[in-house]
C-alpha cells in the first residue's frame, strides 16, 4: 500500500521517525495520518483533535471513525478560543492566535509522549491563499508535510480515493468562526446559528456550503451547478423556514457560488499576499 504514497511524502515522514498529527478527519489530514501509519508504523503516529465551540459536532465523531479506521491512537484535547480575546474580536489575523494556542499545545502533547515532531495537513494549493495561520506553524517549528512534497488537493484527493480512504471527496470544513466577517464579534450563539443551518443544509443533500453570517442575514454559498436546485420550490421554503426558526430574519443565496475564504475578498492585496 505504501507504493501508492508519494515517494517525497515517504521520505519526509522516514526523516521525521515519531509524529504527532494534528488531525481534523478532512481529507488533508487523513492522507498525512494514514501515510504516517503506514510508513513509520502505527505506534510511532498519534493523531490529536482538537474540540472547540468553532468546530462542528459532527466532525468530532468523523475524526473519531475515521482515527479508529486506521488503526492509531487518537486523543482528544480542548482549545478554547473563546476565551481568547485576540481570536473573539475575530480581526483578520484571527487564525493566526488561534494556531499559535493550538500548536503550542501539540508541541508539548508531542513531547509528553516522546514524538520527535508535530505535523499538519497543510498543502501546496494554501500556499496562493491568505492563511494566517501558516504563520504561527512556521514560528513554532510545525511540519506541514503534504506542502513540502508539493501535493496539490486534486492529487490528495486521488491518493485518497486510491488507498480506499472513504472520505476522499470529503468537502472542506474550516471552522465556524471562517464564517463571520472580519472585525464582528465571534459569539456562541452566532457559531450555533451556523452549525445549525449548515447541519439542515447538509440533510438537504447539500455537501459544499457555507452559510456566512452577516447578523440577522444568512448568505448561503453552495457551487454554481446547484443554486437552482435550492431555488426550487421543492427546498426554497423548507430553507427559510428552518433559519428564520435558528434566528435569521433574512435568507439569502450568493450569486457568485461557494468560494473557500470569500471573506477575504474583502481584504486588501498587501494584507492578503504579504503574510
């Protein structure tokens, strides 16, 4: 099985001996979990998840099959960015304090449990996108293996589907707090409004969403091919319905379709390709 890893993964994750992977159950840290089990052996591979309120429910248990799945140890820990007055007043570098707090409480999870290194799921595509985030690997010595063999989602995502993986074609699932503009507050109550109607869309059918949060107005992002599908007379009421019920008093569609970060169109270019 290990033939069908990339040989430049392989050889990064042999260099590496012991990891600890901060893992998401998404299909990019799926592939480096998976590839380490393989090549450095399950008992050299911990695989960490972090809990937090800006992280769906549903994702917890994912990430808990999918650990079970390949056969390595998995723990828990929580995060609480709430707490965290940098990350709750949600300024464009938001992800950038969050990481930090996570990051540093995997380096020393990994060193309680002997682990040479820390890796995440990371990959060549985040390089052209504004990721704060990356900045806070880079200053705390985080491995983002995936990059550094040049992996692109596409090429994952065959890799994936190739190894037998069952979450190959997983959608992306960034945290909640992604869904709320720049420089608005980041509240409870606005991160269980989106999972809630994020969660009703997903009963729909609807696998690639966002519902970005513009205060008493939901803005529903899904790709071009299916904005007339929840148009349709057959969903469109169900849809109003169920977000005026969790809090929205206007539901709208976006026109230009689902675009990973749309929020940071808002950005201007030095803040966006200076990080």
């Amino acid at each position: 099985m290990a033939n069908i890893i990339s040989r430049s993964l392989q050889e990064r994750l042999l260099n590496m001996g012991t990891v600890l992977v901060a893992f998401s159950g998404g299909v990019d840290s799926t592939l480096v979990l998976k590839s380490a089990a393989e090549v450095l052996g399950s008992s050299n591979v911990l695989a960490v998840t972090a809990a937090s309120e800006t992280y769906p429910a549903a994702e917890m248990e994912n990430a808990r099959k999918m650990a079970q799945l390949i056969g390595v140890r998995h723990i828990v820990i929580d995060t609480e960015e709430m707490e965290n007055e940098l990350f709750v007043k949600n300024p464009p570098d938001r992800c950038y304090h969050c990481k930090t707090v996570l990051f540093m409480k995997l380096k020393a999870l990994a060193a309680d449990y002997g682990l040479n290194f820390v890796v995440d799921g990371s990959n060549a595509d985040d390089i052209s996108d504004y990721r704060p985030g990356a900045k806070a690997a880079r200053e705390l010595g985080i491995r983002s293996p995936l990059q550094e063999a040049g992996l692109s989602k596409a090429e994952i995502r065959q890799i994936c589907r190739d190894l037998g993986l069952p979450n190959w074609d997983k959608p992306g699932m960034p945290c909640l707090s992604s869904r709320i503009p720049y420089g608005q507050p980041i509240t409870r109550e606005k991160l269980r409004q989106i999972d809630q109607a994020e969660t009703f869309l997903r009963s729909l059918g609807i696998k690639d969403l966002r519902v970005r949060h513009h205060g008493s107005l939901a803005r529903i992002e899904v790709p071009l091919r299916i904005i007339d599908e929840i148009l349709s007379e057959s969903l469109r009421p169900k849809i109003i319905k169920k977000l005026e019920a969790i809090g929205f008093k206007y539901v709208s569609v976006d026109l230009k379709g689902l675009r990973s970060g749309s929020f940071n169109e808002m950005l201007p270019e030095e803040t966006r390709y200076g990080q």
